[in-house]
C-alpha cells in the first residue's frame, strides 16, 4: 500500500465524519456547493466544510459523492478519483428519509 493511501486509511478512521439531516434534494450527485457543475471546486468546497468551518452544503445528498451517508474524506477523493483518474460517477447520498 503506498505511503499516500495508508494516509487516507488513517484519516477515514481517525477523523469523524461531519453528521447532518437531509431533505432530499439531490438533482447532481457530487455537485457539492450546488452551482450546477461537478468540478475541482466541489472538492475543495467539501475540504472547506469539513476541516475548516466553512459553510454546510445546500444538500447533503450531493455533497455526499460515495453514497455512504456523511461528509467525509471519503468523498473528497472520490470526486477526484472520478475526475481525473477516470473512476466511477458520484451517486447521491441518501438520507433515509
């Protein structure tokens, strides 16, 4: 395993995953800051939300790229996974609701 992906094992499971409630209202899974598009600034927006207080996505469900139901780094490599190496599309979280 390479020193980068022990480094996002280590993360996934020593930082908490952001919680949150959800109203349904994914229309583009991974468009986390909701502007229409799925791009670089998603990812940075999820970045911003999670470590650094920035602003909670308009919707969850977008924000939550891998569908595993929280905000996490998970879905910051996700998004670029699919961006740049070509992996699989984002899904919308869902909220069980």
């Amino acid at each position: 395993m390479s020193k980068f992906a022990a480094l996002l094992v280590m993360l996934c499971l020593l930082l908490p995953a952001a919680g949150y409630t959800d109203d349904g209202c994914c229309e583009l899974a991974g468009d986390a800051n909701d502007d229409g598009a799925v791009n670089l600034l998603d990812v940075t927006y999820i970045i911003d939300w999670i470590y650094k207080d920035g602003p909670e996505p308009p919707c969850f469900d977008q924000a939550d790229a891998d569908g595993r139901q929280g905000g996490h780094i998970l879905d910051v490599t996700y998004l670029i996974n699919y961006l740049y190496k070509n992996g699989p599309a984002p899904v919308c979280g869902t909220s069980g609701e």
